[in-house]
C-alpha cells in the first residue's frame, strides 16, 4: 500500500496577511513596545485586517504598514524635510499633532503596483467604519512622505496622552 505524500492542511505555513516596513513598526503593531504612555489602539489592528483582507480578496494584493506610533520631533522632521515649500511654510507657522502620537494612526501602503485601486479601497473602508460626523472619514489617500492610506480612529477619551 502507497501512503498518500499529501500534506496537512493544517501545517501549511500560514500566508501573512499584513507584512511591515521593519520589525520595529511590527512590534508596535501588536502592542509589544510602547513610546512612553502611548501605545497603538487596538481597533486599528482590526481595520487594518479588514482593509488587507478585501485588498488581498478582491485584487490578489498585499499591503504593507510603514508607520504606527510617532513622536512629535518625528513629525516635525517629516514635515520640515518635505520637498514642497509651501507644505513646509504651512507646518512653520502652525506645527500639528498627528493621529500617531496617539496611537490612533496606522499608514499603510498597497503593494504589487496596485495604486489604481486606491479609491475603491477607500470607499470599502470608509463605508463600513465610521470615524465620527458624515463629512469626516476613516481612510484617507496622504502624500507625506510617500503615497500611503491613512488609517485613523477618534479617542473615546478626554485628556489624552500625546507622544512628545
């Protein structure tokens, strides 16, 4: 008798849903390193498998986080270092927080050359998670530094801890 050369399906290598920019933005992903106080929202590792798991169903595509937690000497340098003037000019005369320093933004890129899917990718998330009034949205297309969504929550809480 021939025993059957099939594998387990069980022991197949599982597929990595999301893959990460560096191990570090990984660790912040899940929760393993904190800066200070601050560490990632949990309900942006659940949009964010939501968001991979249509890109990779519908298109066959896989995405990639390249930013979690940011502090605000990081966010200055990002901003200050931009090649449009006008964007540095803007930041000069008003510095902003962002959504990382929170712990409440996750950038994500859409590999494979797949950027003509970013509008319905969008729309997917954004009409299945709110993020607060109608005019404001969950997912939204950024430039700085490069081409990426933007994957944001709002707080629950008042007087919340900010990254500096």
């Amino acid at each position: 008798m021939v025993k059957s050369r099939r594998r387990n399906p069980l022991k197949r290598k599982r597929r990595e849903m999301i893959k990460f920019k560096s191990s570090e933005i990984r660790k912040e992903f899940f929760g393993e390193c904190t800066d200070g106080e601050i560490s990632f929202d949990p309900r942006l590792r659940f949009i964010t498998y939501a968001f991979a798991t249509y890109a990779y169903t519908m298109f066959k595509v896989d995405v990639m986080v390249i930013d979690v937690l940011r502090t605000q000497e990081q966010q200055n340098i990002l901003y200050l270092s931009h090649p449009d003037k006008a964007v540095v000019d803007k930041y000069k005369q008003l510095p902003w927080t962002s959504h990382h320093q929170y712990g409440r933004g996750v950038d994500v890129v859409i590999l494979n050359g797949a950027d003509v899917i970013v509008d319905e990718m969008l729309l997917f998330l954004n009409s299945r998670v709110k993020y607060g009034k109608d005019n404001e949205v969950t997912a939204l297309w950024h430039t700085i530094p490069e081409g990426h969504v933007h994957i944001q929550v709002r707080s629950n809480i008042k007087n919340e801890t900010v990254i500096h």
